[in-house]
C-alpha cells in the first residue's frame, strides 16, 4: 500500500497540505493493527477511539487554517515506559499493570504540541530490563520480518510496530542499546541522543544516568523530524542539557565528503556473525564512496563495558525501583501479614524474574563492604571508557561499528542464558556510559533475509553528522520502507 | 568513681522555604492532610527532583554564622530505605559530599567559654506522615510534609554537661530563627533532635560504646532525655555491665528510654549519588551575595536598639527574643510612638497578650500603626492611661481603631481647664471636711479628691491636669 512508503516526514506534508487526511492516515494504521497484532505483539496498549478522535481534530484545525505543528496528523508509537497522561502506562510489568498516569512526560507535551496522534503504547521488556521484549509481562513481540525471531529490545515494541507498519513514527528509550539494537534486528532507524539532549521527565526511570529518550522511524530523515521536535530544554529534569535545537533536516543532505570516520579494532573482534561484519564492511565501502575517509582506532576499554554497565544500571534501577512497594499506587498483594509481609509479597508478586535479578545485583553491589569495590570501582571504569572516545575523537568525527553482534536471534533461544544475552548489548552499551550519541541505520540483510543496522557513534551533541552519516548510507541502501524484501 | 558524659548532637531543622526542595508544592504547615503533594513528592513513576534553590541559600546562611565552610561542590545521594512514610522507597540526603563542612558556635558557660565544633551541616528532605487512629487496622499517609527542606547539623561529641547542650540548643535556635533560615517552631516539628551519649571514667581518654536517642521535639525532652540516659549508662557500668549500642527513643510522658529498633532491622542504606540531580556548584560570587543579604541577628540588634532608640538593656534584650517582635517594635515607633512608651507596652500589654491566647504576632490584630495611634492618644492627652488599656484589650480582641472604640464609648479624656474647674469645684464644696482637713496638713488627701474627679467623669479626666488645678484651687 503506497501510504506505507511514506514515512514522516511526506505524511505531514500531505496532510499539511490536504492531500490527505490525518483521519485516513490514522485509520488505515488501525487497520494494520488489527491485520497485525494478534502475530506481532508490538502494542501492549491501543488508543483506536483516543486517535481518531485527535485526528479529527487535527483535520479540523487544518481545515481552519490553523498551525497542526511539525508532526501534524502523524500516528504515532510511544513505548510504554513513558508516561502518558490519562492512558495506562505499565513498563511492560504487572506491578503497572493497571497504572493509569494522571500527567505527561515531557516528550509527550512536546509530541501533542506539535500535532501527533497517539495510536498505542508499545511492548517493552519489563521496566526495559531486556534485549530481546521476552521479560515482558505481557505477550514478547514478535520481528515482522521473521515472527519467530526475537524483536531486539528493550524498545522492540516500538520498532515492531514500525517494521509492520502498525504506526508511522515512534518513541523508544535506551539505557545499553534499547534503541538501537531492536532498530537493527527490525530494520528501522534509531537514534539514542546526546545524555541530556531529550528531558527524561515522565520516562519510567530504569538507570537514570544511563537513560535517554530517542526517535525510531522508518526512515533517517523521520528521526530526524521527530528529535527536533522533543529535543531541547526542559526544567524539570536537572540533568537536560540547556542548549539550542538546531533543525536536523536543513544540512541532512549536505553530503559527507571529508568526514573522518573511525573503525574501532575492539569492535570486529571474536564473537561477530561473519554476515553482520560483512554487512558492517559493505557499510564502510559506500560511505567510502560518497567521500568519507576511514581511520583505524582503539577503544581499549570496551571489554570492561559490560560488568561496568551492569554494575551502575542495576545500582541505580535497585533504588528508582523502590518505589514500587504497593502503598501508593500499582500492585499489592493481598492479605499481607504485616508491613514487612506486603512489602515481600507485592514486590515478589510484581516484579519478573530478570528485574528481581537485576535488582538484586544492584543492591549487592551498593551494600556496606561492597560499594568501593564495585560501584565506586565501576565509576572510575566509566570515566575510563569515556575517556577512550574523548581520546578516538580527536583524530576522527565519528565512529562506525555493527550495533549487534548478530541478526535477529530466534525467540527463547537466549531468554535463559542471562550472560549470552547481556552479550546481545556489547557494541551499544559504551556509548550510553559515555553519555554520547548513536544512531542505528539499515545496512542490509543476511542470507535468511533479516535486517541488519550499522552504527554511527558522535561527539557530544552532534546528532546532526550522525544524521547526515546515516541518510548517505540510507540513499545507497534503501529504507525498510523500499528495501526488497520490505514487510507491507 | 565519677563518669564523665560525652554528648554529640543531631539537629534536623526545616528550611524556611515557601515550597518544597524537589518540587512546587508548598510547605506550609497545617493544611489539610494529601493537600500538598505532586507527582514528585509523591514518588510517581518517571518523575524527577529539581532543587530549589532557597534551601540551598538558607543553609548557605547557617554556614557563614557558624564559620563553616561552603564547599565549592556538593552532591545529593540517595539513601535507601522501606518505609511507608518515604514514597520514593530513598530519601534525597547528602553523604560523602554534604554541602557545608566544620564550623563551630562558641557558648559562655558558667565555667567559662566553650566550643562546639561542627562536622558538617548537610541538606535532605522530610518524609511524609503516617497517622494511626486507635481501634483501625489501616495506618493512613500524609505527603503533605514528603520533600519539606530540612538541614542537618551534626556536632562533634563535644558537650560534657547539660548545661552546654541547653545553651547550645538555645543559641542554634536563634541563630536559625534570626538568620529567617528556619521558622524554628518546635511545635511544629521544626527543630528535632536526636543525642549520641556515652559515658566514661574520669582519667580515661577513649571514648565508650555510645547510644543514640532520636526524634526528641523539644529542648526540655532533649534534656531529660539526655539526663536520663546518662544515668541509666552510670547504673550499667556501675552494676559491672556494658552499655550497648543501640537506637533509643524516649518517652516523655513516663520518662523512660526503650530500645527503637532490634538489631536485625538495622539498616544499610546504601547511599549513593543522586543520579537525577547535579552536583550543587557554589561560587564565591553567591557566597558574597549570602553574606550581604544576612538579616540582621540578635547581638546586633539588641545593640542597635539600646542605641539608636535609647533603649536600657533590658528592653532590648526582650524585643529582641524574636524577629517578629522586633520588627513589630520598630515598626511602631516608625509610626511615631515613643520609643520607651512603645518599648514598656509592646513588652507588657502585646507579649501578655500573644502569651495569654496563644497566637503569633502575625495574627495578632493590633497592628502596629494601631498601636502606634494609641500611644500617641495617650501622649497628647486624649486619652488617659488606665482608659488606653480598655481600649486595648477591646482592639486585641475585635482588631478596631483606638479613635473609633474611644469615639463610639465616649472615652475621650477631658483635659480642657475650664470643664474640669467645674467638676473640681462642685468635689470640693460637697467634701468641706477633707478640704478642712487638707488644708491643716494632711496633702496626703490630694488622691482622695483625684479620686473624686475621677468617679465624677467617669475616669475620662486627664490625671496631671486634675492634679495641677487641685492643688491650685485648694491652696
């Protein structure tokens, strides 16, 4: 269907313009829903009613000569760890299962201002503590491309969603790759910005320092539109960067001649899938071709990014997920003996089996007699690795890796294996301990025709190369939108 | 043997701010319970603290008049903990990097001067409220108070005697108060401290196994507390025993000590920095600007009020025991009032008054341009004296002007000459016999005509000049 090769960014326009209405537009997303879902799983919520009802509006305001803003009329995704007012926001767990919000995230305000249509929250691993959507609570989400194939996740809801076509534009949120790595294994673009660029209020903390909100789209130029409209400064997150918005759209095509790009050797050692690293390598030929210039560097600390990252993120996720104790909101179990009892109960009752670990681990390693030894040891390493990319980007602009060390696994072949999974996350996760940006991009697809993404990693605040890096390999490799092969 | 008490003190004290120190919601005391809270200070999901900035500079004050040292750079962390009253399941305190180091408060003891050091003043929020009602088996919870800035000072175990620590409370209350960092109202949990105390053998320099004893809302249940403790410590050492560290509380309604929590539930809080906030970054530029728009303390006022209104040093030392009084003071004589008249009235007929029915001066309704009316009614005898109590006591209670009740009531005092020769002369013609004996001497008799005058019109005659023509018209 022809609606489906547009994305975003043509949308608006038509809608913007007349061509066609926000109403069609949002209900033939519906429909795919419908066609879709009972396979996919992507939504863990739907808004049918709520949507249609705001298209509408959104038609009417057109008609009436009104400003419908950037992303006027356009359905949108929003991954269910993000707080939407007045539309149940569960985390993927059942200790939210029936959490209604009664206020906004700030993306959320952001995405209403600028005239999106919410069709759904989308499937996430639990509190998105996962890689692959299967912690949780609910149904995992399937890949569009392979249904018995894992969506990556934790946003993989969200990037499900797109690849099926069941919205236009939407939001996911990455702490170790939650983004970028079910952008890969879905063939769709994901961006994970600058820590900073995209306020964090209203995202269901996981790793607060790790955190970050991003845009994923079927296209680099939809990312592109949807983070200009919720970057920028917000002051009720401490920790949101204060500075200008530029529009990510004006220099998207200006080419890349010039730009020195970075291979990282750590990257392309043991443990690569021979296609993924082909597929990486061709990456690299084009954006050769279009005038880039290759250097090899080291990010010596990689190896130490995983325990480091494990360490930090489940300290922090054992505190943000205290709250949930079945006092003032979300699940309590029933006829507690005591306090201590429903404490025990609600949390042992709510939480999943890898939030319980996770939460574990995060405690352990805060507790009196361990905390030098591993959270403040963990710190000094995390300075250490951003250390490396400060170093990398002196002599280079940007770094190109693979973004997972393989395709779209198959479901339940890992879910078991905790370490093997949190291996899934080792190209992605340095970035987020450094604070910087990364953006995952179609580069091609295996011999069992799965999707597979290339990553452009940049200095502090620099989404705009990291765009203009990925619509030059976009333009040689297609979107999933027209690459063969592409789910419609 | 003689022991020796050592005492260290804890004292949470509640930030003067309008509202909260992680979000918008006000702090004010009394509303009705779940009226002040958001999705912050409700612990919600995926919201986030942003720090207000006035705590930061009310505790930025207690450091620069106890000679701390502000540090350049100090974080938030968290502390972890389960308890209902704590809806983010941590509270937002400091740990390794508290916003103000050392700093000391130098007391004059009976036996001389006597300094207690500072280790650190640091910041954190308040948890909430549970109330229990007796017979239900529900517990209910109050935000209202969740996320209320407190600071946290906490001394060296430097006191020695009671003495020491009932000065030293006293003088850190004023300090707080003066400095408009704290409202300082122990009623209203404004001021809580808890004591480490420990006890050992004069000669002995070590320290011994100390307790603490927490949660004590006013000075005089510090106090006991403290006394207490340190007896029942000697009892134990004396009997052969060893005192064991452990949390206590006391009760004092029965004045006893118990235990607070057993020793399994003993706490790891896990502290660690707050990721969701900055470090607090403190420049000397803002320090400066602290400095120079310190209110003016106690010392300095009392000073300048001895000074500047004349005042003896008594006064002074009165209207100075809090700022409001003071301010309500100056803000009199501002309107014209005399400032000793003021001073005698403000520290009698006001302060009898707040003390009588229990109000603060903001609520009180003499205001004081009221006041100040009817001081000068008295002054150009309009009124007189006895009469301005009356009518004092009828503007405490009803919040009228002094013109208004003394025109409404009739109360205006007659000073006019040739009205009162009249009254005078009708008091001396019908009381021959005093006159008589007056006249032989017995002048002791001018308060019995004076008197006399005063039951003719009703108490409105101005006594000087009553006295003044009496003495005329009888000599």
């Amino acid at each position: 269907m022809e609606l489906f090769e547009s994305g975003a960014c043509d949308l608006a326009i038509k809608i913007k313009t007349g061509t066609i209405s926000s109403e069609e537009v949002t209900k033939a997303v519906l429909q795919k829903i419908e066609q879709r879902e009972y396979d996919i799983n992507a939504y863990i919520t739907t808004t049918p009613e709520l949507a249609l009802k705001r298209a509408k509006s959104i038609d009417i305001q057109r008609i009436q000569g009104k400003d419908i803003g950037l992303l006027g009329g356009i359905p949108m995704a929003i991954k269910d760890s993000i707080i939407t007012a007045g539309i149940r926001t569960t985390a993927g767990s059942h200790i939210l299962e029936n959490f209604i919000p009664p206020y906004n995230a700030h993306v959320i305000d952001k995405l209403l201002d600028a005239g999106a249509v919410i069709v759904g929250k989308t499937n996430t691993d639990e509190f998105t503590m996962g890689s692959t959507c299967e912690t949780s609570y609910f149904k995992p989400a399937r890949n569009p491309h392979n249904t018995g194939r894992v969506t990556g996740g934790s946003s993989g809801g969200s990037a499900a969603a797109l690849a099926a076509h069941e919205c236009i534009a939407a939001l996911g949120s990455d702490t170790g790759g939650s983004i970028r790595q079910p952008a890969s294994f879905c063939g769709i673009t994901g961006i994970k910005p600058t820590y900073g660029r995209v306020s964090r209020y209203g995202l269901i903390a996981y790793a607060s320092s790790l955190d970050q909100i991003g845009p994923m789209t079927k296209s680099v130029k939809d990312s592109a539109l949807v983070l200009s409209v919720i970057a920028g400064y917000d002051n009720r997150d401490s920790t949101c960067l204060n500075e200008p918005v530029p529009d990510y759209l004006t220099e998207i095509d200006s080419g890349i001649s010039g730009i020195k790009i970075g291979l990282p050797k750590e990257y392309f050692e043991e443990g690569l899938d021979s296609e993924v690293c082909d597929i990486t390598m061709k990456a690299v030929e084009i954006m050769k071709s279009e005038g880039a210039e290759f250097i090899d560097i080291s990010l010596p600390h990689t190896e130490y990014a995983i325990p480091t990252y494990y360490l930090l993120a489940t300290a922090e996720a054992s505190a943000n997920l205290e709250r949930y104790d079945g006092v003032r909101y979300g699940y309590r179990a029933e006829n507690p003996e005591n306090l201590y009892d429903m404490y025990c109960k609600s949390r042992s009752e709510g939480f999943g089996i890898e939030v319980k670990r996770r939460i574990m681990l995060g405690t352990y390693c805060l507790s009196a007699g361990y905390y030098d030894a591993y959270y403040r040891k963990a710190q000094k390493v995390r300075r250490l690795i951003k250390e490396d990319f400060d170093k990398a980007f002196k002599t280079v602009d940007a770094i190109l890796t693979p973004v997972s060390p393989t395709p779209a696994f198959p479901l339940g072949s890992k879910i078991n294996d905790p370490l093997q999974m949190y291996l899934a996350d080792i190209y992605t996760i340095s970035l987020n301990l450094a604070g910087l940006p990364g953006i995952s991009v179609p580069a091609g697809k295996t011999s069992d025709n799965l999707p597979v993404g290339v990553q452009f990693m940049g200095r502090v605040l620099d989404e705009n190369l990291l765009f203009r890096l990925a619509y030059a390999l976009e333009r040689n490799v297609g979107t999933s939108l027209t690459y063969e092969g592409a789910v419609v | 043997m003689k022991y020796i008490p050592t005492v260290g003190l804890e004292i949470h004290s509640q930030l003067a701010t309008k509202t909260k120190i992680f979000c918008g919601c006000p702090t004010a005391f009394g509303g009705e319970s779940n009226t002040h809270g958001c999705p912050v200070c409700l612990g919600m999901p995926g919201v986030l603290p942003v720090l207000n900035k006035h705590a930061v500079e009310l505790a930025m004050r207690m450091a620069l008049l106890t000679n701390g040292e502000i540090q350049k750079r100090s974080y938030f962390a968290r502390k972890n903990y389960f308890y209902p009253d704590l809806p983010k399941g941590y509270q937002i305190s400091m740990f390794e990097f508290p916003l103000i180091k050392g700093g000391y408060i130098d007391l004059k003891t009976e036996n001389g001067p006597k300094r207690i050091r500072f280790n650190r003043i640091h910041m954190e929020e308040d948890a909430g409220k549970l109330i229990h009602v007796e017979g239900d088996i529900e517990s209910y919870f109050d935000v209202n108070r969740c996320g209320v800035p407190l600071i946290e000072t906490v001394t060296e175990p430097d006191f020695g005697t009671l003495e020491q620590v009932s000065l030293f409370l006293n003088q850190l209350k004023e300090l707080l108060i003066f400095s408009g960092a704290s409202l300082g109202n122990m009623e209203q949990g404004n001021i809580r401290v808890d004591a480490n105390i420990s006890i050992r053998p004069q000669g002995q320099k070590e320290l011994n196994t100390r307790t603490e004893i927490k949660n004590m809302n006013s000075f005089v249940n510090a106090l006991a507390a403290i006394e207490h403790e340190i007896a029942r410590q000697t009892d134990i050492v004396e009997q052969g025993k060893k005192v064991i560290q452990e949390t206590l509380l006391y009760d004092p309604v029965h004045g006893i000590i118990a235990p607070m929590r057993s020793k399994e539930e003993a706490h790891d809080y896990r502290y660690f920095p707050e990721p969701d906030l900055v470090p607090v970054f403190v420049d000397d530029e803002w320090i400066d600007r602290i400095r120079s728009e310190l209110p003016e303390m106690r010392n300095e006022k009392r000073n300048r009020f001895i000074q500047e209104h004349g005042l003896p040093e008594y006064d002074a030392e009165i209207l100075t025991t809090s700022p409001d009084i003071a301010k309500y003071y100056e803000l009199v004589i501002g309107e014209g009032a005399d400032p000793k008249k003021a001073s005698n009235w403000v520290m009698g007929e006001v302060l009898r008054i707040l003390n009588e029915t229990r109000i603060t001066i903001d609520e009180f309704k003499v205001k004081p341009s009221m006041l100040a009316e009817l001081l000068i009614m008295i002054d150009n005898g309009s009124i007189s004296g006895s009469m301005a109590k009356t009518v004092f006591d009828e503007m405490a209670s009803n919040g009228r002007h002094p013109k208004i009740i003394v025109a409404e009531k009739g109360l205006t005092q007659i000073s006019d000459k040739g009205e009162l020769k009249k009254v005078i002369r009708e008091v001396i013609e019908s009381n021959p016999n005093e006159v008589e004996k007056y006249k032989s001497g017995k002048t002791n008799l001018i308060a019995f005509f004076v008197g006399q005058v005063m039951k003719m019109t009703r108490g409105k005659a101005n006594p000087q000049e009553v006295n003044v023509i009496l003495r005329e018209m009888l000599s």
